[in-house]
C-alpha cells in the first residue's frame, strides 16, 4: 500500500466514525514550552487540560513530527527517523478506552490488513481495564504484556495523565529475538501509541506531582508512526525503504555513485546512507516550516541535521553538494501531500547551499586536525580524545561537539566532554564580558542569512526557560 492511501485510509476510517479532520500544525509550536512539534497531541493541549473548549468532541489530524532525541538511532534502527508524520485520532472527553481499543484494532486488521497474529500488545502493570478489553476483542494473553513506565503517560506537569497501551507488530526472527515487544523492540515494532487520559496530577510543595484522582472528564490522545506502518506494509526493512524516501535514497546512490547496500548487510556504509536520505527530509521540512540555521534553538537542530547530513555524504565519497540534489527529491516526492514544500521549494536550495559551501570549508579544515588528533591518541594509546581538542574544532572550525563525538566513537574513542564544557562556559563567560568578537566568516554567513529571513520572514523561539525534553538532548 502506498503512503497516499495509507494516509487516506486512516482519515477516512476516523472522519467516517464522527472525527473532525483537523490540519497538522506547523513544527514550530505555538506552544512556547517546546522546541518541535513531536505528537500529534501538540496542538490540542489547551483542550485536554480544560484551557479551551474544542468546537468538536472528536479529532483526526496527520502531524508533521520533528524528534531530534531520535537523532543517533538513525539508520542504527530500522524504525527511527527525525521526522516523521504521525497519524491520530482524538477525543476530547468523548470517547473512552474501549472504543479506542476497539477502533485500532478494526483499522489494522481490516482497514490495513495486518495479521491478527502477528499483533502484539502492551498495556500499563496497573491497567487490568485495558487488558480485559483487548482479551475480549480476542488477543490471546500470550500476546499482552504489561509494562511500567514505557506505558504511562503525562506531560510533565500538573495536569491530565494516565496509562497508554501500544501495538506492536511482530516483523518475526529476522529482525531479532522472540519474545514480544518488551524484548525485542525492532523485532516487535510499536506502531501505535494509543493513551487514556483517566487521571489528574497536582503539584506538591516538593516540586512533584502526585496524582490527585480521577479527571471528570476522560480522554483518547492516539499516535500512529505513517513511516513505521508503511515500512510494514511495503514489505521494507525500514523507513529510509518506503516510498516516503525511496526517491531520496535513490538521489543520493547516484550522487554517491554506488548501490545502497541490501536487507541485513551493509555496516556504517549503510548508516551513511540512511542519514543523509533521512535527514535531507527533516531538512527540508523544518525549512518549509520557517526554521533558519542559527547557533541555539531550533535553528541549531537544523545546522546539525545539515552538517551530519553532509559528513555523512563525504563518507560516502560524495564530494558535490549533496544537501540541494537531496532536498530537490524530498520535494518532488512529497510536494503534493505537503504544498508549504513545493511552496518554500527556492528557499529550502537557497539556505541548504549557503550552509553547505560554508560547512564544507569547515569540515576540510577540522577533518584534518581531527584525524591528527585521533592519530595522535592512538599512539599513546589514550581512550579519548581531549576536551582542548573538541573545543579547539568547535571554536576554530566551527565543528560541532556532536560531530567530534561521532567520528571520535567511529575510531573507536571517547572525547573528554566534561573538559570540552568547562571550556565552553569559560569561553561564553569571557564572550559575555568582553563583547563578541566576529570572525570574518561568521559576520558574513549571518549577513546570508539575515538576507534570507527578511525575505522570507522569521522565526524566534522563546521558550528557552521551559524546555522540553527534546530541548534537553541539544
Ligand atoms: P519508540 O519507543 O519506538 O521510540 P515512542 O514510544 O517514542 O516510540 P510515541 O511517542 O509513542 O513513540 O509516538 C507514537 C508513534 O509514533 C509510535 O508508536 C511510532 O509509530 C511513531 N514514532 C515515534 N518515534 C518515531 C520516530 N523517531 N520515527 C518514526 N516513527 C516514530
Ligand atoms: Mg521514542
Ligand atoms: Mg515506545
Ligand atoms: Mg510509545
């Protein structure tokens, strides 16, 4: 099934059943206490925590999904990406858990086709309710596990909370051990998160948040990975496979000159590949969406999407811009689903080039002194590279610490981080106090960029007081 019946199936089968079908909300948030959008629950907060009163009890949305904290697993899993569009379905104090269940279930296994067997299904250690309802929907027990924290549910303050149950599908022994989705996570694939908002935290004196009883009013906040289902019903090992990122995959084999290795083989090579095809579409997303490349903040999700993109790229042997050619296929595949990419189309190739020519004089530069230093620690048979050395290419080079890290681990070796950020605060310290002298080079990618955003508006994030935990990871 291709993605775009896939997405239709969905909407129709809630849209059908009394959803209102509401737009995905852009990756910038209203919501200043986050970063990215990253759930499809974003955008309907204010309802579930009594703020607002939505027009309508039931809500369907397909949500643009930015989660950074999923940066490293990255070709390293086959279900992982940092963008990804998430389809639910909603009640705001409407319906409850049993027709919840009861709506998954009918859609995966008659809208979607999915063996009724190869289901697997967990729900919270506390929730005897949820797990009657899926025994009586016909799930043997033997594929109902229970678990702790992975199945709770809560936004990290005062506020709605309560138990999730998920489904799992079982891609069986090629993909990992036997056992059910508490062991073998790539195995038994989450596709769909599925939370019953039943309970209500306070906040105590302590700073915790005990739960203080039951919400009068009980709602369905549901998540269902478009990227993972069409990875299952496509019959691909993983989400760089499907359709949403074949074309890209494909775009990036020519410029690499070589064949993306097959199912089960293929070692770093392979990981290169499935960053830089996977990464050209959070690229062009978050671009579309207003984010521009800046040194905090989201625009510093961007840069490092961008710059791991194109080292990733030069690992593969491919020594032409690589960010302009990808993104250009991500817009070609998805500019129909998605227009804001077809529309931002000159801007996305405008900003991607700037920061490529820019990050590739970096990179020839710290690629050097990086190697040297590696070298330099293998001889005296050190375990990691010093933090005076991750700060020097960050500060010279304008390398990123992640980067370091990276390459630094692919040799085998730590970097020193807590050295590397005692240095850092000394630096922002002196910055602070004396004034922030520019090189050459930063003034004149800042005069770039500040001409890209006045023509094309800007963003400013303001939640720097309340991050979330996507925030946390940068
Ligand atoms: P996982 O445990 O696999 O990391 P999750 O529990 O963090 O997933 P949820 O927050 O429950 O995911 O999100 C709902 C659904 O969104 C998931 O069941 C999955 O189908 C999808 N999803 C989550 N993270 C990703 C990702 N990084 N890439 C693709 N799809 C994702
Ligand atoms: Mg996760
Ligand atoms: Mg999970
Ligand atoms: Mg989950």
């Amino acid at each position: 099934m291709r993605s775009t019946q896939i997405r239709s199936t969905f909407l129709d089968f809630f849209t059908s059943r009394g959803h209102r079908h509401v737009p995905s909300s852009p990756l910038i948030p209203s919501d200043p206490t986050l970063l990215l959008a990253n759930a499809g629950m974003n955008q309907f907060k204010p309802y579930f925590l009594g703020e607002v009163t939505p027009e309508y009890p039931r809500a369907t949305t397909i949500q643009k999904c930015a989660r950074t904290s999923d940066i490293d697993n990255v070709g390293r899993t086959n279900r992982h990406a940092t963008f990804f569009e998430m389809m639910g379905n909603f009640s705001f104090g409407d319906y409850f858990k049993a027709d919840a269940i009861a709506y998954a279930w009918e859609l995966l296994t008659q809208g979607y086709n999915l063996e009724k067997d190869r289901l697997w299904i967990t729900v919270h250690q506390d929730d005897d309710e949820a797990e009657q309802l899926w025994r009586k929907i016909g799930v043997p027990a033997e594929r109902i596990q229970r678990l702790g924290a992975d199945n709770f549910w809560d936004m990290g303050v005062p506020g709605p909370c309560g138990p999730s149950s998920e489904l799992n599908y079982d891609r069986g022994p090629a993909f990992g051990r036997e056992g059910g989705p508490a062991v073998d996570g790539e195995r038994y694939v989450e596709i769909w998160n599925l939370v019953f908002m039943q309970s209500m935290r306070g906040e105590d004196d302590d700073g915790t948040f005990p739960i203080l009883g039951d919400l009068a009013q009980q709602s369905i906040d549901t998540g269902l990975g478009l990227d993972r289902l069409a990875a299952i019903l496509q019959g691909v090992e993983n989400v760089c496979s499907t359709d949403l990122l074949l074309p890209t995959l494909t775009t990036v084999q020519e410029l690499a000159g070589r064949d993306y290795p097959g199912s089960g083989s293929g070692g770093e090579e392979k990981v290169s590949f499935q960053v830089v095809s996977e990464h050209a579409r959070s690229i062009a997303y978050l671009i579309a969406d207003g984010v521009l490349p800046a040194k905090d903040g989201r625009g510093y999700v961007l840069r490092r999407l961008m710059r791991r993109a194109i080292r990733h790229a030069r690992m593969l042997g491919i020594d032409q811009p690589v960010l302009a050619p990808a993104t250009a296929s991500v817009i070609a595949n998805l500019g129909d689903v998605w227009p804001e990419l077809a529309d931002q189309a000159s801007l996305i190739e405008q900003v991607v080039t700037v920061e490529e020519e820019s990050f590739t004089r970096t990179l020839t530069q710290g690629t050097r002194l990086l190697n040297a230093a590696i070298t330099r620690s293998r001889s005296s048979r050190s375990t990691a590279l010093t933090g005076d050395t991750a700060f020097e290419l960050h500060d010279t080079y304008g390398f990123p610490v992640e980067l370091t890290i990276e390459a630094a681990r692919d040799a085998g070796l730590a970097v020193d981080e807590d050295r590397f950020t005692a240095l850092l605060a000394e630096q922002q310290k002196r910055a602070k106090a004396g004034g922030k002298a520019k090189t050459a080079e930063a003034l004149r990618h800042q005069d770039a960029y500040r001409e890209l955003s006045s023509r094309h508006g800007r963003t400013d994030f303001t939640g720097y007081d309340r991050l979330d935990t996507e925030a946390t990871v940068l």
